[in-house]
C-alpha cells in the first residue's frame, strides 16, 4: 500500500467545519461541501439511524478512521439513549498527528465534551477503549487487508477510505467478500462511492443495493445489504 509521505493541508469546507487536504492521494478526507454535513448524511442518517431504529447493541466497522469524524457524530447519535450500547472498530495504517486532529476542531462544533473527543482522537492504538460505559472503541493501526475479521459480527461498516481511484486495492471483491462475511445478517454497508464497477462487485458477493440520493455536491451514494 501507498505510504502517506506528505502531512495534509487543514481546509475549511463550506458547512464551516475542517477537513484535510491528502497532497500524496490529491483529494479531501470529506466533501468540500460539508465535512460534517457529508458524514451526517452518509454515515449516520443513512447507516447508524437505521440500525438504532431496530436494535439497540451495535458493532460498527470503519475503513479508515481518518479525522475521527464518524466516530465522534456515532458517539453524538447514542449519547442519549441510555439502552445502546456500540462496539466501534476503525482500520487506518497511516493515523494522522494529534495536532491535526485537534486542529479540525470538530468537539467545538458537535458540542462534545473534552474528555470524550480526547478519548477517541487521541487514545492508543490497537488498544480496546473505553469512551464511557456504552460505547467502546478499538483503533487498528493495521491494514485490514491482511487481517482477519471475526464472522457474523458487524451490524454497520462505514466504508469511508479514500476514492477507487485512489485506493483501489480497498475497493476490491476479495476485500469486500471479507467484510461480507464479517457482517450480520441484514447489517447495512453505507458509502460515499455510487460508480459502476464498485456497486457491480458489491452485486456480485450477494448484496442487495440501494442507490440513494447523496450529500451536497454529490448525485447518489450507495447502501449495501447483506440479506442471507
């Protein structure tokens, strides 16, 4: 895989909130639209609310962890339903500087408190943490590529790595056949991504595809169910 070699530009996008800029992949980490108005839309109106709607013990899967963002509008989404409780597993082989996630400066705009942001954006790697008492959180420094995903397991994946242009190593059948069997069944897939060739292969492995409509700036994003 691509090491990141370069540290990213911080950019404001226009929701007001930070995204950063990869000068080694030459995108944004989120819509220059709206970094929070993207990850609302994608990750949790059409990922997480679903799922609450009709259970209330989640895992979630996220490829990559990135700012931190999805993390911190899950934990937001749940604070207040005191019967959820989410088990969070994010892959990032390349995590960014703590100075860089504290520049986003996305605890000001969500209104989270410091201790939490902190836990979450700054905790170690690879160690299983505990935000509070309903919501644990494992960051993998590793490349999912190469390891192995427990079976029937995750109820939500966030798959927000960079595009298939990118990445294309993590936008492949065998990677995506993977996190088919690491998933429950009628766990949902959500993504930014509604190209062709991705929703083909996401067809070919057995789910069941929605195209619906995207965020700002973007005509369709795609939701995948595992349905055994």
């Amino acid at each position: 895989m691509e090491s990141l070699f370069s540290i990213p530009d911080l950019v404001m996008t226009q929701d007001g909130s930070y995204t950063l800029y990869s000068k080694d992949h030459k995108v944004t980490y989120h819509s220059k639209y709206g970094a929070i108005q993207e990850s609302n839309h994608v990750f949790v109106d059409s990922g997480l609310l679903p799922v609450l709607k009709k259970q209330d013990k989640i895992s979630i899967l996220e490829l990559g962890f990135g700012t931190g963002l999805n993390v911190l509008l899950t934990w937001k989404n749940i604070v207040d339903i005191d019967t959820v409780h989410v088990d969070y597993h994010s892959f990032d082989v390349y995590p960014l500087p703590e100075d860089l996630l504290n520049a986003c400066v996305y605890e000001d705009h969500l209104k989270i408190p410091t201790t939490i942001s902190k836990n979450i954006l700054t905790s170690d790697w690879d160690k299983l943490i505990e935000v509070d008492s309903r919501f644990t959180l494992t960051k993998h420094n590793k490349d999912i590529l190469e390891e192995t995903l427990p079976d029937n397991y995750f109820d939500i994946v966030y798959f927000d790595a960079f595009s298939p242009e990118s990445q294309p190593e993590l936008w492949s059948i065998s990677l995506f056949e993977k996190i088919h069997e690491s998933m429950t069944n009628e766990a949902i897939l959500v993504t930014y991504c509604a190209k062709g060739e991705v929703k083909r292969i996401l067809k070919k492995i057995g789910f069941t595809l929605e195209s619906l409509p995207g965020p700002p700036g973007k005509r369709e994003m795609t939701r995948a169910t595992k349905k055994l």
